[in-house]
C-alpha cells in the first residue's frame, strides 16, 4: 500500500508541476506582445 500511496503522491505532485509550467508557459507570450503593443 505504501508504494501505491508513493505513485499516487508522486502522479500528483508532477501533474501540478507541468500544469503550472504549461500556464506560465501560456501565459508569458500573451502577455509579452499585449505589453508591447500598449507601450508603442
């Protein structure tokens, strides 16, 4: 039972860190142009 609790942890744990990769990933280039272009 304790790997299994181990596996589920660790699924979690990388599920939120590529999630939260993914959005900031997302996120920058939106942002970056729209900065831009209100600046110009």
């Amino acid at each position: 039972m304790t790997d299994y609790t181990t596996a589920i942890v660790a699924m979690v744990v990388v599920g939120v860190v590529l999630t939260g990769a993914v959005m900031y990933a997302l996120m920058r280039p939106t942002d970056l142009p729209m900065l831009k272009r209100n600046k110009d």
